[in-house]
C-alpha cells in the first residue's frame, strides 16, 4: 500500500532518490522516471504513461500541479522575446524573458531575486528594492515555464531581477540541477552569470573553478561616475575591482565580458572611452555595449545613432574590443535593466 504523506511544493531541485522519498516511491527507478517526466516538462502526474495508474492517480491527487510557481501574465513582442511574470508560492512575484537571437538561438534570462538591492540608477529593478532572495528550485522553475514555450532552450543568462552573486549558494545550486547531464544537460560554457561587481562572489566563483561564463557591469570606467551610478561602487570601487577580475581571470582562464550601458551624454566621450582602454589593459575582455533600455520611472536617455558612432570610432582608435548589442525584449520591457513587477504579495515564507 502506497504511504500517505505532506507532499512537497516542489519536486524540482530533486535528484532522483531525493524524489522517492519526497513521494514516498516504492520503487528507485521510479523516482527516475518521474525525474525524466519532469525535464520533458510535463504539468501533472497524469502524463507519466511509464507509473502504474493507481500511482498516478494518487500523485495527482495529492499534488495537483507539478511546480509550486504558476505563470501570471505572457508577453511576446515583435522580436519573438517572450516574458513572463510568475507568481511564487508566497504571492511574490518575478520576471523571467525568452530571447531569441538572429541566429535563432533561444536563451532563458533568469531572475535569481525577487527585486534587487544594488539600486543602480540606470536600471528599472532597482527601484523595487529587495523583497528575498528566491530558492534554487525557484530559480528551475523559471526555466522550466520558458521551455514548456520553447524546448529547444539553449543559453541561460542570470540578468534577469536581482544580483546573482548576493544570491551565491542558490544561484549555484540551481546551476547544478540545470547542467547535470541525465537531466536539462545545458553545459556550463551555456550559461552566463552578470554581476555588478560584487567582489566577494567573484572571488568565490574563482575558487570554485566554475567554468560559466561571467559579465560585470562596468558602466563606465570614471569611478566617481560609477559610484553616482552604482552604490556597490563605494564598496568595491575600480581599482578594487580590476584585482578581482585579474585574479578570475588567471584562475579560469577564460575570456569574460564587461558590459557598458550606453547612457546619452554621460559615459560616451573620448574620455569615456580612454579610462575603459585604460581599465581593460591587462584583461582578456569583450566590452558589450548596450544602449540604455528606456524605463518611464528613470530620467536617463538613450544615445542617439551619431553619439554611439562616434563613441565606437574612439574605441577602434584605442583597439578596444566590443560588440554592439541590438536589445531584443524591449518591447515588451524584457530587455536588459527593464525587468520590474509593480506589486509582489508576500503570503510568508
């Protein structure tokens, strides 16, 4: 006879054997045919043809939905980018966005906070402030609503809402789950992580040897400008920075990214682009620039055509390597630094 017992809101995050107990499972191979259904993406036990029915019909009644999140609200622009709001199971609610390149290639970009506490000017999530970090299986389930919409999913980036690396143990853990080869099997070199500068969880991702792929968000390489747009700076100011990113740098061995919102008339003169020339001497980098995504409740502007033509022109002179990011999502405020809910209702944790 099957146990009765408190199911779990969740069966995400879970190895196999871990699924078995949650379930109380009978069975070892079973918890890995329900962890198979689970990457498939299935909604409900009632789809799992591989488990006896009377198990099914069990499962199903005692857990009615497969994930402890639900989607709210879908977005679609004309790009393809797809953005969801996804209310928790403590009424909070995050974004996470589709985006779909050139090429075709599909990327989840992952929210790893509910809000976010940097309060960089420039960017619409910092005017939420911080509500919680999310769980890692939290984190999953955003990926898994993107690829019931696009299974062919291929990237993760963590850009989304919140600093990756203040959310460090969870953002790893659900990494972890995302890349194990029986499971969703997304390689690591797939997966990119953004962070403002956080020194110590740069640091910490160097001892752990991870080889994803890491984007700082530079800005400008003036550090008084940096520190009115960006408060970690005050903290973890330029020439405390570029040691970390040296030191990451030796230690994975890997090029990394700088990204560089272009803001209209503050960080696109000739000056601007010598202190980023200066600042990247000596790392193995590509500076991403990123023409501000505009958001109603801040005061910055996007640069126009000529401003951002003239700026590049300077970097070729000064041999700075970068590529120029054409913002998809934007229509439907999924594009970099737009991700922001109006409400979150929190029921407790």
């Amino acid at each position: 006879m099957e146990k009765q017992m408190k199911m779990p809101k969740t069966l995400y995050g879970m190895k196999p054997n871990e699924i078995m107990g949650a379930l109380g499972l009978e069975k070892a191979f079973q918890g890995k045919q329900v962890y198979e259904w689970l990457i498939r993406g299935v909604t409900q036990f009632t789809e799992m043809t591989n488990l006896p029915k009377p198990l099914r019909e069990r499962l199903q009644t005692q857990m009615p939905s497969l994930t402890s999140s639900e989607v709210l609200d879908t977005q679609i622009d004309e790009t393809g980018a797809t953005k969801l709001a996804i209310q928790l199971h403590d009424g909070a609610v995050v974004e996470c966005v589709l985006l779909i390149d050139r090429d075709g290639r599909k990327t989840a970009c992952l929210s790893s906070q509910v809000g976010c506490a940097m309060g960089c000017s420039f960017c619409r999530t910092g005017t939420m402030g911080l509500v919680r970090d999310l769980k890692a299986f939290e984190i999953i389930e955003q990926f898994v609503h993107l690829c019931r919409i696009a299974p062919d999913t291929s990237h993760i980036v963590f850009m989304g809402m919140g600093e990756p690396l203040a959310n460090f143990s969870e953002v790893i853990q659900a990494i972890t789950y995302i890349h194990d080869k029986d499971g969703f099997d997304i390689g690591l070199r797939r997966i990119t992580i953004s962070t403002c500068g956080l020194i110590p969880g740069i640091e910490k991702l160097a001892e752990l040897n991870l080889p994803v792929r890491l984007a700082v968000s530079l800005i400008t390489a003036d550090n008084n400008q940096r520190t009115e747009l960006m408060p970690i700076n005050k903290a973890y100011p330029l020439d405390a920075l570029k040691p970390a990113l040296i030191h990451y740098q030796n230690v994975i061995g890997k090029r990394f990214t700088l990204e560089y919102v272009l803001l209209r008339d503050y960080n696109t003169s000739a000056q601007s682009a010598q202190k980023l020339a200066n600042f990247i001497r000596g790392l193995d980098v590509i500076v991403n620039l990123i023409p501000w995504n505009p958001a109603a409740e801040l005061d910055w502007e996007t640069p126009t055509n000529r401003e951002i033509a003239i700026f590049t022109r300077e970097l070729d002179a000064l041999g700075v390597p970068y590529t120029r990011r054409y913002s998809r999502g934007r229509g439907v405020n999924g594009a970099c630094g737009q991700l922001a809910v109006e409400h979150t209702t929190e029921r407790g944790l």
